[in-house]
C-alpha cells in the first residue's frame, strides 16, 4: 500500500484535509468512526503510554511499536506520525523514519527543537542551527521510498520564522509546519512566503494558536490540520466526571445505554465497538455477547 502517497493524494483536495490526534488504540477506534485520518500526537502519547509532558521522554521503539499495531486495525487510514527532532540523531532519525514507512505510517513531522525539547505550544523552546536541521531533513528525504515528510520549524522570532519557513519550502519536504503560529495574519504570512507547498497548521485547545474552522483554514489556504489533543483533553474530562459521579452516589454505576446516546457507554457497546478491529482481521466476526 502507498500509503505516503494516498494522503498526498488526500491533501491536494481544495479542502482543508483534518487529521485527529489519537493517544491510544481505543481512542482511534472511537475517531475511526467520525475522521479518516488520524495524526498520531507526541503530546498524546507521551501522556498516555508514561503519564508525562510532551518534554522528550519518548523513546522511538515505543513508537514504532504503537504505528505497528495501529496500522493493521486500520487500513484505510491516514497515519500522520509526530517523531519529535527524530530523536536527537539525524542517524537514529533516517532509522526511525523507514522502520515506520515499513510499519505503514503515511507520513511523520520532523521539527528543529533541539534538547530539551518542549510542546510545540509551550514557552522555551530552542531550536537547532537552520543549517544543522536542514542537513538532518535532507537525510531523512534520502531515507524514504514514498512516506510524505513534513518539515517543521518551532522558531518563534517573527525574522526566523520566515527566514525558516522560505528555506524548508525549497526542500524537498512535502508539507511545511510552523508550530505555535500565533495569529490569523501570521497564517497569511507564512502561506506567502512558502508558495505553493503545501502549508500545515496544528490545533490544540488552549494553545498558542487561534481556534479556526476548516472552512477558514482553507480560506487562508492551509492544506492540512492537526487536532492534537481533542480525544485526549475529553477523555480527561470525562473520566473525571465520570470518577467523581461514581464518588456521589456511593459507588453505585450509571445505568449504561448505547454510545452517543447521552448515558453512559456499556459492556455491550464498548464491544462492539472493538469488535470491528478485529473485523478487519478475520472475514467472519464472531458475534457479540453481554
């Protein structure tokens, strides 16, 4: 499968492709039901697999690992996988970067941050010399076969963010990222100065950057959007909720009724749910039971 290709494909549309942030494989099953395409967060999985900030505690086996299992779940999906500065080594990056084309990841972002790294939306990042990043970027192109490639700059100094972001729309990266763009006007700006490349813009509630609707986004000629957290942030807060009610009623459980339907989700539901994944795998599911 060309996977690479297929979300080239996908974001040559008019429209503003989305792709949702996912933490986990019950998260995905969730957003396979609404969006066909899933960016696979740094932030989310950090969260979720060590209970940690999105500070550089990932290690690349791990996420190798998660794209291998999500990716025979789901086939038909986009994968857009966050790598972080490709872990540190332009080496260890050009590895990581064909162990998950082998995986079936459709595409990973590659940022400048160099040690210690920060959430793209956080305050202190540092970045590596532009000549430094460019020459670990070009390894990387070299280390594909067809995986779309999205090249990112975290620099925040209006001057550098357009001397980065006109130097890696002449590479040949597929996508440019600026990450924590902090205004509409800015947007506009970027889109100018890289051209025709195709131009991605990251989403995450309470963040750097405003809050736009696809239908804006394509207005300002964004090709791409992340969601990095929305299934992560509502988990959060379902949970809790959820956790204190149980708490209220001296541990007595809601009834359970079925999924989106405003009560709580079942046994039953969860399952079926589930039972899809493993649809994919067998051509005859076995029937579900609660």
């Amino acid at each position: 499968m060309h996977y690479g290709t297929a979300l080239r494909e996908e974001i040559a549309t008019p429209r503003t492709t989305p792709l949702i942030g996912i933490y986990d494989m019950y998260s995905a099953s969730i957003a396979a039901r609404h969006y066909n395409g899933f960016f696979v967060s740094g932030f989310g999985f950090a969260a979720s697999y060590y209970g940690l900030p999105d500070i550089g505690f990932i290690a690349w086996p791990d996420m190798v690992a998660f794209v291998e299992r999500l990716r025979p779940a789901f086939p038909g999906h986009h994968l857009l996988v966050d790598i972080d500065d490709g872990y540190v080594d332009p080496e260890v990056a050009c590895h990581v970067v064909r162990r998950l084309e082998r995986a079936g990841a459709s595409g990973v972002i590659l940022e400048d941050q160099k040690r210690p790294r920060r959430c793209g939306h956080a305050d202190g990042k540092l970045i590596l010399p532009l000549e430094e990043y460019l020459a670990k970027l070009e390894l990387v192109l070299e280390s594909r076969e067809e995986l779309l490639v999205v090249a990112r700059t975290d620099a925040t100094e209006e001057a550098e963010i357009v001397r980065r972001a006109a130097a890696l729309a002449e590479t040949g990266a597929d996508v440019v990222l600026v990450d924590g763009v902090r205004s509409v006007e800015w947007i506009r700006k970027i889109r100018s100065v890289i051209g025709d490349k195709p131009l991605l813009f990251n989403q995450i509630a309470g963040g750097k950057s405003p809050s736009l609707s696809l239908s804006e986004l394509t207005e300002l000629g964004v090709d791409v959007a992340i969601y990095s957290t929305p299934c992560l942030f509502a988990a959060h807060s379902a949970i809790d909720g959820a956790l204190s009610a149980l708490k209220s009623a001296d541990g007595r459980l809601p009834e359970a009724g079925p999924a989106g339907a405003g009560e709580s989700v079942g046994v039953r539901s969860s399952t079926e749910l589930l039972q899809k994944n493993i649809s994919r795998f067998h051509p005859k599911p076995q029937p579900v039971s609660a």
